[in-house]
C-alpha cells in the first residue's frame, strides 16, 4: 500500500500502510477523502482546478461531461475539502457562476486502489492529446533494496521541488507520470 501524492506522486518514506487512528470521526474524514479521489473524472478535475479557477459548466465542456453529473463530482470534491469556491461571478449570459480551485489537500491522501485509478485516469488524460507530443520512458531495472530506496527518494525530491515551485506565469501545462513497479521478470535460470 502506498500514499498517492497530486499529480501522481509517492513519497519512499511513506510507502507503508497508513497509521490507524483512533478518532472515528477523522477515520471517516480520511474515507470519504480516499472515496473522493477514486474517481479518474474527480483527478481530472483537480488536475485542471490546480492552477485556474473553474466553474461547474467549464468542467463539464473540457471533460465532456453532463453538467449534472459534473456538479456531483464538484459537490464531492468541495464537501472533502479538495475544492475551494472563490468568490462568485457573473457569467457570459447574465448567469451567476462559481468558480473552484484546488486547495492541493489530494497531495498526500491515501487512495485506494490506486493504481487502477491512476492509470485510468491517465488513459483518459492523453485521449486526443498528439501522439507525438507524448515522451515515455520505460526501463526494465535490477535493484538492491538500497539502490531502489535511493531511487524512489531521488524521484520523489525532484518532483516535490518542482511541486513546490509552483506554476510559472508564462508556463504551458505539462503532465508527469512516472511508475515504478515490481517486474514479472524473474532472474535466467532461477
């Protein structure tokens, strides 16, 4: 069991079974928070909350998704705390609107079963984006215990630093997915 960080991202120190904790009213907190990012649509959401102000309608359209449906995610997400409502607006048509934008609590919630919603989510994420436009690396590894500790702990502190730099004004949006996983290789001859 490991922590999933926003963004895809597992920090080595925390990649053990989360602490029990004894206050049931915070044990349901952390439930309903793991239930709310089990959703590849409510990632998807955050991903484009994280660095502008959206509302329910533009959700919809960028994720084409029913407006109705959408104001269930959106409902999720602020009732746990991962969206924000700033400060209302008035739309194109005379329309009230609010916007919502993420407040980066995802970064450190424990998801369950993650894997299969991260790579959902993923899968959806590069759905009409250029083929060529994507750069993968894949790369098969033999590692001590030591050597895969010091490579977790490298990979988590560049992407932390970049996290924590936050986003450049004049930036274009970028997504980072790296995955490290035990391989079905087993050693010749063993």
């Amino acid at each position: 069991m490991s922590i999933t960080r926003y963004d895809v991202v597992m920090s080595p120190a925390e990649n053990a079974a989360p602490v029990p904790v004894a206050d049931a009213e915070e044990d349901a907190r952390d439930l309903a928070r793991g239930r709310a990012l089990s959703s590849p649509t409510r990632l998807r959401v955050l991903r484009l909350c994280a660095f502008d102000a959206r509302t329910n309608k533009e959700l919809a359209e960028l994720l084409g998704v029913n407006p109705g449906t959408m104001l269930h995610h959106v409902r999720t997400l602020v009732q746990t705390g991962f969206l924000v409502a700033e400060e209302e607006r008035v739309g194109a048509q005379g329309a009230r609107e609010v916007p919502y934008r993420a407040t980066g609590l995802s970064w450190g919630t424990y998801v369950p079963d993650q894997t299969s919603v991260l790579m959902e989510t993923v899968r959806q994420q590069l759905r009409g984006v250029d083929p060529e436009a994507v750069q993968m690396s894949w790369l098969g590894l033999r590692l001590n215990a030591a050597h895969k500790e010091e490579l977790e702990e490298r990979l988590y502190a560049l992407v932390t630093e970049f996290k924590e730099r936050g986003p450049d004004p004049d930036g274009d949006a970028y997504s980072l997915v790296t995955v490290l996983h035990p391989d079905l290789n087993p050693r010749a001859g063993g």
